[in-house]
C-alpha cells in the first residue's frame, strides 16, 4: 500500500532525490491518484544569521551533528535498549561498520586507544570541513542571512514542490542568543517570504487539501511533480 504522503530530507541537488518523488508519483499512479504538493515534504538543515559571514562561521555546527561520517561513538549511536541484543552482537561483528558508524574497529579503539581514536577525530574534521560549501552548493545545507536563503529555498520549492518545508535547525556550539537570532530572522523575514512563494506556485498543503484526494487522469500519463530546470542553471545536473 503506497503512502499518502512521503517526507524526506531534501537535497534537490542530487538526482535521486527528484528521482525519488517521480517513483513516488508513479506508484500512486497505479493506486488511482496523481500525487500533488501536498503529498511531499522536506526537512532542510538552515541557519540565519544577520549576515553571510557570521551564518558561514556559526553554521559551521551543522556538520557536527554525529552520525556515521562526523563524531558518532557506540555508546551514543545505541545507547541500552536502542537497539535488540543480536542486532548489536552483528554490528560489532561487521569489519566494515554500518551506516550508523559502529564496527569491531571502532568499538576496541573507543575502549583500548583514546589517542588513536582523536587522530580520527581530526581526520574526520578535515573532511567535514572540506565538504561544507560543498553541501551548500548542492543546496544540502540552507546557510545565511535571510536575503541569501530566501531564493535557495524558493529554488527548493520550485524543484521538489512540497506542500510542507520544516527548517532543521543548527547542531554543534552555537551560543542561544545566535539560535534564538536564528529563529527571529527565520519567523520575520524567511518564513514570510516562502508562505507567500508557495501561494504564487501553487503550493497546496495536506492540511488544506487531502493527500490523495486528487484522482488520476484517466488515459493520460501522469503530470509531473518535479521541475528541474532550476538545476541545470546551478550546475546541479
């Protein structure tokens, strides 16, 4: 049974996310509905400051946020009672790890090699630090002063077309008074913006319009969900 609705961290940057909703949409296709914005969703990781330079610097924590490449340690990916006891017995035993960062590897260096386990630490550093402006080009990450993020967030929309946009707000050491900054920009200057871009490209909700609700067309193919001309002017395809 197809889900009347899918919500998935966007990253329109990357084809198989705009891929993901057109098998999305070819699945409820066969089930007698043509999927519309009110069946998707994203979760963006944003940040806003006053200006670029002081989001770029405090956005930063967002790549610090754990997880299989960042600072995940066993303990705190699965803490007791997370995760069953033979799951965890076949975790350890993977010489390769899993996606959530835990290997034999990292479980006896957590335990015997403290130093060893730093020297990790900052080789991992590097990378994230190299991938930063990376994962904003992509649009991954949505960094910078309200005039900065409105139009990636507007490019966002105009690709995937979702009737629901959640900010994932900053991780890492950012002061409260930055995060609290964050969020007044965020519901003063941001938001507004957006509310009014969705109304002007149509952008319907599941709460104004049921998802599924719209029926397929009968003897036509179904109508797109994703535009990704915007892409190809970024770079991105």
């Amino acid at each position: 049974m197809v889900r009347r609705t899918s919500l998935s961290l966007c990253r329109p940057g990357h084809g198989d996310w705009t891929d993901l909703w057109d098998i999305y949409a070819g699945a409820a296709a066969k089930h007698g509905y043509q999927a519309e914005p009110e069946n998707f969703g994203c979760l963006s990781p944003t940040f806003v400051a006053e200006t670029d330079e002081k989001a770029q610097e405090l956005g930063k924590g967002v790549i610090y946020g754990g997880g299989q490449t960042a600072f995940s340690r066993p303990e705190h990916t699965l803490p007791p009672g997370y995760n069953s006891k033979s799951a965890i017995r076949l975790l350890a035993k993977r010489p390769g790890g899993s996606w959530l960062g835990v290997s034999q590897g990292k479980l006896k260096m957590a335990q015997e090699d403290p130093q060893a386990q730093e020297a990790e630490w900052q080789e991992i550093r590097r990378k994230l630090g190299n991938s930063y402006h990376k994962a904003q080009k992509g649009l991954q990450l949505i960094i910078g002063s309200p005039k900065t993020v409105i139009p990636k967030i507007k490019t966002m929309l105009q690709v995937l077309r979702p009737g629901i946009f959640i900010f994932f707000h900053i991780q890492g050491p950012v002061s409260n008074q930055d995060r609290l900054t964050s969020m007044r920009l965020m519901g003063e200057e941001v938001a507004p913006a957006i509310r009014e871009y969705a109304k002007e490209i149509d952008l319907p909700d599941p709460y104004g319009r049921t998802p599924g609700s719209v029926s397929a067309y009968a003897g036509a193919h179904r109508l797109p969900v994703v535009d990704r001309q915007p892409l190809a002017a970024l770079g991105l395809v």
